[in-house]
C-alpha cells in the first residue's frame, strides 16, 4: 500500500519549479512546499511567482525569473538557487508554451518559440540540474508533457510537434 504524503517528507529538500507563475507549475510548487520543501518557483513572468512567495514566505517558495529557452540564463538561474536556496534534490520541469492556431496561419517565430521553451528549455533546465544532482549521486527529475502529439488536435501543430 503506498504511503500517504506527509506535511514532512520532503523536509530538507530543494526543489525547482519551471512555470510555476500559473496553472499546473503552481500547483505543484504549492505541494512541493506543502510537503515541506524549499521551492525555488520560476517563470519568465515574475508576477505569478512572487504571489507564490508572498503567500508561503521566502523561506518556503522563492521568486525566480528565467527564460528557460536561455540556456545561459539558466545555468545562472541554477547556481543561484543552489547558493541561495540550497542543492536541488526535485527538478520538474512545468514550463510550456501553446500558440492555438491553425499551421498556416503560426508565424516561423511561433513554431520556434514553441520549440524553445518546450523542448530545448527542458534540455538546458534539465542539463543544470542534472549535473549537480550526478555528482551528489542523489535527485529526481519530472517533465510534465502533453498528449498532444499522440492525439493531435485542431489548430496545435507546434506544440504536437514539439
């Protein structure tokens, strides 16, 4: 029988959250800190995250701006929440992008920002988090994807594809 989540069990880890300004990255940086650890919440956008800080506190979600397509930006981004926050043992990678139209009607920069964020943003995120997680021989990484590309839908041709 599996166990039941505690308010404790994650006492002691550190956690980073892409996209966590809204929706599902929210939710599961609010479980995360609920389960007691120290989020690190990112989004490009800052206002959703800081809400995220201002209801918990700083001590249990901090505010973190990225573009997680910047892969220079990230690897900042990450040796930050490590100094500040402490060495990430969680990675989930929430961030995404949907551009809702029709293929001939998505401009080469919608398919490329698309892309971007939701495939090769989840590389470098998951590149810097990795590395430092190898090296301490401890961690888990999570990718919330879509079943887009399995069950295709109208006008969402980038992000099936991505």
């Amino acid at each position: 029988m599996p166990s039941q989540a505690t308010e404790t069990e994650l006492v002691g880890r550190t956690a980073l959250v892409t996209g966590a300004g809204a929706g599902i990255g929210a939710s599961v940086a609010r479980t995360l800190a609920d389960r007691g650890a120290r989020v690190a919440a990112v989004d490009r956008e800052s206002d959703g995250v800081k809400a995220l800080e201002a209801e918990y506190g700083q001590d249990r979600i901090s505010a973190h701006t990225a573009d997680v397509a910047d892969a220079a930006a990230v690897e900042e981004l990450v040796a930050e929440v490590e100094r500040t926050v402490g060495p990430l043992g969680i990675l989930v990678n929430v961030a995404g992008v949907l551009h809702a139209a029709p293929v001939v009607e998505l401009t080469d920069e919608d398919w490329a920002r698309t892309f971007a964020v939701n495939t090769t943003g989840v590389f470098h995120v998951s590149r810097a988090v990795a590395r430092r997680m190898s090296e301490r021989r401890d961690g888990q990484v999570v990718t919330v994807g879509s079943n887009a590309a399995g069950i295709p839908r109208t006008g969402m041709a980038a992000l099936d594809a991505a």
